[in-house]
C-alpha cells in the first residue's frame, strides 16, 4: 500500500474527532440565544454575539461532509445517523411552512432559529450515536 500524504494520519483523525464534541454546547448556546432574541428577552446587542456559537455549531455541520470520504466507517455511520436526523427536523420544519393551517399551532419560526434548531438536532444524534457506540 502506497503512501498518501492526503489522508490524515491517528493524530488528525482523534483530533477532528474531539473537535466535533464541541458541536452540541455551541448549538445549545445558538438556540438559546435565537429564543431570546426572538422573544424580545433581549436587546439587539446581543446580536453581536450570536455569530460566536453559529461558527462552531454551523462548522460541526459542515466538517463531516467535508471529511466523509477521509473518515472510517465507525465516524461515518455516526455521521449518517445524526444526518438523517437533522434531515427529518428539516423536513418537519419545512412541513409546517408548507401548510398554513399549522401555523396557528406552532410559533412563527425564523430561517435562523430553524437552523439552530437543525444544528441541535445533529449534533444531540451524534452525541447519543457516540455515546451509544462508547
């Protein structure tokens, strides 16, 4: 077997790997902060803020497709299934604008605050995928 200096070595996989531990507590805070802002709780300089837990929540979204094809079958089974998951939040989201009649049920929901939702989602699956597997 030939040497490939493109696919990253134990150090850069377990490194990646932890990384992605940090998804769930930045989505949380995201979430978090999208209620309240839309709750008018607080002003909008707290908008300011509201990028810091997006760029890592939106980032633990984006690095697994990124690094698919680099990564094992154990991380991307964990990668699908918390996928899948965030996929049916999506459609459940989509779901509801599709059918107005719903909207007297469930609270207007802004694109940021169903992305939050969305990047909840993943990463509490991944969590639980990873913490399932031990």
């Amino acid at each position: 077997m030939s040497y490939d200096p493109k696919v990253p070595g134990e150090f850069e996989r377990s490194r990646a790997y932890n990384l992605q531990w940090l998804g769930l507590p930045a989505a949380l805070l995201w979430l978090g902060f999208e209620i309240l802002l839309a709750s008018g709780l607080v002003g909008d300089a707290a908008r300011d803020f509201v990028y810091l837990p997006a760029i890592f929540a939106a980032g633990s979204l984006v690095w697994p497709l990124g690094s698919l094809s680099d990564s094992d079958e154990f991380i991307q089974r964990q990668h699908l299934v918390a996928a899948s998951w965030g996929m049916a939040i999506s459609g459940l989201i989509a779901f509801v604008y599709v059918f107005p009649s719903l909207h007297r049920f469930l609270p207007e929901i802004d694109a940021t605050l169903s992305f939050a939702v969305v990047a909840v989602t993943f990463n509490a699956a991944l969590v639980t995928s990873r913490l399932r597997a031990g």
